[in-house]
C-alpha cells in the first residue's frame, strides 16, 4: 500500500513538471537532489521526504495537501486577468505565466508577418520552426526565449500549448485558413497585426531570423525527417516531453554553439 502510494505520487510529481514544462535535472536542482534522485522518486523507486514534498509545492505554487491528494489531476491552463474568475473551482490548474504566453504570440506573429505566406508553411512546418527556435535558442543563452512543452511524436516536435493559445488569437490577432499544399490538406495561420517587437529582445529576433532563413523553406515533411535526426527528439521516448538539457549533447550539425571557447554572446 505504501509503495504503491509513493508510485502514485511520483506519477503525480511526473505529470505536474512535465505541464510546467522543468526539465527533470531543472526541477532536481530547485529541490537540491540529484537528477537521479528525482527519477527514482518519480519512478516510486525512492520516498520522498516531508522537506521535499514542501519544496515541491512551494516551486508549484500547490498547497501540500493538494500535491499529496491523488485523485485531483493537473490540467495546463493559460493565465486569465484577474477579473475573470474560472468557472470550475473544483478543477486543479497550472497556468502558462502571461509574460510566457505574450512572448509565445508576439514571436509566432512575428514569424507569421516573415514567412506565414509561403505555400509550405503551414501547421506542420510552423510547430517544428517553433522548436527549432526554442531549442536553438537554449543551447546557445541555456535560457528558454519561451518556454513552451514539446511532445514527441511520429509526425516532430509539437508544442502542446499551441492550439490553446492560437485558439485565443484567431479572430483578433491571425487567422486560421483550411486550405491543401499540393494534393494534403493544410492548416495555414495568417497574420492580422505585426507583433509587438518590444515583448522580443533583440538576441532572440535574431535567433528567429536565423531559423527562418535556415529553415522557412522546408515542406512538412523535409522538416519532419530534419528534426528526426536531432538528439533531443532521438533521445525522447515517442509521446514524452523533450527536455531541453539533452540540446547540449547535440550533434555537430544541428548544434549553434562553439564548446571550445566564449559561445555566449
């Protein structure tokens, strides 16, 4: 019973982080324990201590009890304004902080405003664009320029706030287009607005242009079978979270930074 308790709770632990989008060796430093350590607890392999169970809640902004409570799941939800209250209170939520989510529409419009009208660039093309740009952009400053969640799947990485937030866009800031690239059917986003270039500082432009102009030209499937060739994705069991640490054991091809000398600029 209490092993399958501290099964139950790392599953939990497991889950939360992954929403939060903290890599596993980024939540086990905040706690102060080793990457191991923290895989074994989430693995229900190791008990986690009274200590622990604080730290983790006051990083999750949880209270004890609702992190040790099992039956409550955790849901990703984006941050409101304070006026508008949520309609169910029973429902667990962690929010994408709203500095995270403005900085998410004001670099995809960006990217819209750039390349958002060429024929290729649909869905598909804009998720892995995005996570090259994330990905690129944490190997070279080790700090996200968003922080978004990619997931690994058949098809590349996809970024699992996306839809939410695109969601919230259409109608006001870009529009959502069914349309077919050659004989597939297609989902182009169109800008309605340029961004806002003061959310964006001027290193992370820079590193979006330069995944632009590397990559805007791809098909869906050119780009699908580039990111299949980079460790993050090849190092992610397929439906898990990738973590953004496993950037810096990239391969030369795929790597932005030089290792042997001043590579942050």
């Amino acid at each position: 019973m209490v092993d399958n308790f501290y099964k139950k709770l790392g599953a939990k632990i497991r889950s939360i982080r992954e929403q939060a989008g903290l890599a596993q060796k980024k939540l086990a430093d905040l706690l102060g324990i080793s990457r191991v350590s923290l895989s074994q607890i989430e693995n229900g392999e190791r008990k986690i201590s009274a200590e622990e169970i604080a730290a983790l809640a006051k990083i999750f902004n949880l209270s004890s009890d609702l992190l040790l409570d099992l039956e409550k799941d955790m849901k990703i939800i984006l941050e409101k304004s304070k006026e508008e209250k949520p309609e169910k209170k029973a429902e667990v939520r962690i929010s994408v902080p709203q500095r995270n989510l403005d900085k998410f529409k004001e670099a995809l419009l960006y990217i819209l405003n750039k390349v958002g009208s060429k024929p290729n660039v649909g869905e598909a093309v804009l998720y892995k664009l995005l996570y090259f740009i994330e990905f690129d952009f944490y190997e070279k400053y080790e700090e996200q320029l968003i922080g978004a969640t990619y997931i690994k799947n058949h098809y590349g990485p996809t970024p699992k706030e996306f839809i939410k937030i695109v969601s919230e866009m259409e109608g006001k800031d870009l529009s959502k287009v069914k349309d077919k690239y050659f004989q597939y059917p297609q989902t182009k986003y169109l800008p309605l607005r340029p961004p806002d270039l003061t959310i964006l500082k001027a290193h992370e432009i820079k590193m979006i242009d330069e995944v632009l102009d590397k990559l805007s030209d791809m098909n869906a499937s050119e780009i699908r079978d580039y990111s299949h060739g980079d460790v993050p994705w090849l190092t992610t069991e397929e439906g898990d979270v990738i973590d953004y640490e496993s950037v810096f054991y990239r391969t030369v091809h795929y790597s932005v930074r030089s290792y042997s000398g001043k590579d942050i600029q």
